[in-house]
C-alpha cells in the first residue's frame, strides 16, 4: 500500500511488489441461525415487533438489510406472491417470491408509510438496527453471527430443503451460480439421494451367496 501511494504520488518510478502474487484466502461465511438460535432471538427481542419483522423478513426472503430498509408497499405484490427488489447490489433489478410466513405477515402489517418497515420514531426510511439486533444475540448467547448472516441462513435452509444452485442465483441475486455452489452442501438430500444410488442392489445370485455364508 505504502509503495502504490508513493507511486501515485510521483515519488517513485514504479511499484517494486506489483508483480508480487498474493496468497489466496477464503474469506467466505457460512454462518447460520440454527432453529434453536433463532427461537432464543426472538425471545430476546420481545417487545421488538418492528425488528422481530425485520429478521423475519431476512430469514424468509434472503433480503439483505438495505433491501428490506428500501422496500416498499409499491415493490409489494401480494397477488403474485413476489417483491420487486429495486437495482440491488450487482446493479440488477430482482423478483424475490414470499412463502407463507411472510405473506401472512405483510398482510397484518399497518400501512403508515411508503415503507413496508419505517422508522418507528420518524415513519420515514429506516436506518439501522444494529444496536437492538446485538442486544439481543449477545442476550441470547448467539456468538460469532451478524444481521448479514440471516441471508446466509435463508439461503442454507432453502439450499437444504432441495433447491438447486441456479434457483438460490436466481433468488439472491447473484451474476455467478458458482455463489450459490457453496450452500448446496452435504446436507442436500439430493447429493445424499445420488450417493445411495452407487449401492448395488442385492440380487438372488447375492442373496445365495449371503445364506450360504450364515450356514
């Protein structure tokens, strides 16, 4: 850093390390809310309705936090199931489809501003909710986990419950498929499905063979 900033200050000719490669790391996460967790969260926020819909909102839809802040009633279409989200991070407008839990929850909601989660003191676009979020996971005894991590666990969850790699691109929003190549792990039945088809069926000539060797 120091020798690029005096290259760029004229005060060398060149930068001595720029052919100088880099060591790879893996600075990916893949830290998720387990269901015990989420439901020592929620016991933490209670009285916290305005954030409990916020993490609801994230676990359910894999919203990031400033999308679900610039969501609003508009980008809201409860007859099709789906959320407009508008130019999210890669630049690209997305379709997000809700399930249940979330249609059933945007349906009670009052609808006091343009935003489907204002601020609670100005009705206006919310900002943070930091401060609340960590009360309650640190209360909760919820370590290494950040609001960021929700959209890890939705996309965990939906990996686990069978959707393939170009569904969750799709879903999050992701340019790259290989994204969501690392949510859909060993815990996908259907890589544990495809496993168990390499077991070779027990035919009469084995069943012969197995009797035999009980005798």
């Amino acid at each position: 850093k120091i020798f690029s900033l005096a290259f760029d200050a004229e005060l060398i000719d060149s930068n001595p390390c720029r052919r100088v490669r880099k060591f790879r790391t893996d600075t990916r996460r893949t830290r998720y809310l387990t269901f015990e967790e989420e439901d020592r969260l929620f016991e933490k926020l209670e009285g916290q309705e305005w954030v409990q819909r916020i993490v609801t909102m994230a676990i359910n839809t894999g919203l990031r936090q400033g999308e679900i802040f610039d969501l609003t009633w508009f980008d809201v279409d409860l007859l099709r199931g789906l959320l407009h989200v508008r130019v999210s991070k890669n630049g690209k407008d997305r379709f997000v489809p809700i399930n249940q839990t979330v249609r059933t929850m945007l349906e009670r909601l009052p609808r006091t501003s343009e935003y489907v989660f204002p601020s609670p003191k100005t009705e206006g676009r919310l900002i943070d909710v930091k401060f609340r979020f960590d009360k309650a996971k640190t209360e909760a005894g919820i370590r290494d986990f950040r609001f960021h991590d929700l959209r890890h666990t939705a996309a965990t969850r939906m990996a686990d419950g069978g959707a393939d790699a170009f569904a969750l691109a799709e879903i999050f929003g992701w340019s790259d498929v290989r994204m969501a190549l690392r949510y859909t792990h060993s815990t996908d039945e259907s890589k544990r499905r495809a496993v168990e088809n390499l077991v070779k069926p027990i035919g009469p000539s084995d069943e012969s063979v197995t009797n035999e060797k009980g005798r």
